[in-house]
C-alpha cells in the first residue's frame, strides 16, 4: 500500500514539473530584471565606412509593467590615422587624417514602435591628426657650374629638379570605453535593445596622402529594468 502511494505521489510531481516546463514555453521571454550579452569578437573590423549604423550587440527583455531600462554598453575602440606630407622649394604641404567612432542604443528595432535611446548618439573614440612641414627638397643632383659674363664661378639650382622631402606620421590605438543610456517610459511586453555603432573617417590632403580607420573590438552590453526617480533635477549652486 506503501509503495503505491510513493508512485502516486511521484507521478504528481512529475506532472507539475511538466506543467511547469510547458507554462514557461508558453510565456516565451522571461520576465527579468537584468539582462547582458558579451562578444569576445572584433564586432566590426577595420572600415572607412561612413554614414552607416551596424548593429553590434542586440538583446531582449520582458517588463511586467512600464519600467525603465538602464543600459550599459561597453567596447574596445581602435583608430587608425595615417598622414603623409610632401614638401619643396620651402612650400608649406599639410595632410589630415580623421577617424571617430559613434555609438547609440535602440528600442524596437524594425518596429513601428522604435525610438533612439538617451542621450542619443555618443562619441566613444576620436582623432584628428594633422601634419604640417616645410621642406627644400633633395637637391642632389640638381646642382651645376655656371660662369658668369665676368668670368667668374657660381653654383646655380635647378628647381625643376628638385624632389619633394617626405615625412609620415601613423599612429595606431585601441583603448575601452563605456556609457550609460536610459529608455524611459518603458510600456510592458518584450523589447529588443539594439547597440549600434558608426564609423566616419574623413581626411585632406595636398600634396600627399591620408589614411583613416576605425573598427569596434569586444564588447559588453547590461540591460536593468528599473524604476527612476521622476525629475531628478536638483539645483546647482556655486561652492563659495
């Protein structure tokens, strides 16, 4: 009598194990309060791509009711810059070179509903380089002996003759860094937040060339469903 009751009360739990498994299929996205997603990847490779938004790190929540969302997304962001100056005859030659790294979060990608999150677009890796020289030029070999109507020696340049002095500058970085958005208002169901980046590079030159480049390393992305405090403004007075 013993044993049949242990089965019983065996095979009860097992249904409720599967009630429970097939109630939480049904429901899709859990509900949560936090949520991360991590790339040990480079996420967008060494590009001049400009004016184009990639989507890095995307992500998705489930809010019980309207909530706020608390986001920080962290990358590793690397610039390239390249300048390389030509200069003659003592004319001044100038090449600039400039990369920047953006980034933005968005709500509801590809949706109706979809909106850039505060503060909007940031910038998380810039530089502008800029290389300046005034040179002669080679002169060698552009060198000869005239005599004058006196009879007279003199060393005379030929300018048509003369090549331009080169001088480069590269300089290659990578450094991490972070920023928090805030989504507002944010009503109940399942939302996707989307981290998206956009490299610009951009440069001019003269008489010699430029390079520029960007890419987006590893990064990180937390997603907190919280509850802010409504104007939070606080007045600032000057610290005699």
């Amino acid at each position: 009598m013993m044993k049949v009751k242990n089965s019983q009360w065996i095979l009860a739990m097992v249904m409720l194990s599967l009630a429970a498994v097939s109630g939480f299929a049904q429901n899709g996205t859990p509900s949560a309060k936090v949520t991360a997603k991590t790339s040990s990847l480079t996420l967008l490779p060494p590009t001049t791509t400009q004016s184009e938004w990639h989507t890095l790190l995307a992500n998705k929540i489930k809010t019980a009711n309207q909530k706020d969302l608390f986001i920080s997304a962290a990358f590793e962001i690397g610039l390239y810059t390249d300048t390389l100056v030509r200069s003659k005859l003592m004319v001044s030659d100038t090449s600039t070179a400039k990369a920047s790294v953006k980034v933005r979060v968005v709500l509801d990608l590809g949706t109706s509903a979809a909106r850039v999150v505060e503060p909007g677009e940031v910038v998380y890796g810039r530089r502008e380089q800029k290389l300046t020289a005034t040179l002669e030029g080679a002169i060698a070999g552009c060198l000869s002996v005239v005599t004058n109507i006196d009879g007279s020696l003199s060393i005379q340049l030929d300018p048509l003759c003369v090549t331009p002095e080169e001088i480069q500058l590269v300089l290659d970085t990578m450094d991490a860094a972070s920023f928090n958005f805030v989504a507002v208002n944010v009503p109940q169901g399942v939302h996707t937040v989307s981290v998206q980046a956009m490299i610009d590079s951009t440069g001019t030159v003269q008489n010699g060339t430029y390079e520029a480049r960007a890419l987006v390393g590893k990064g990180a992305v937390t997603v907190e469903s919280v509850r802010l405090i409504k104007n939070p403004n606080v007045e600032v007075t000057d610290v005699p």
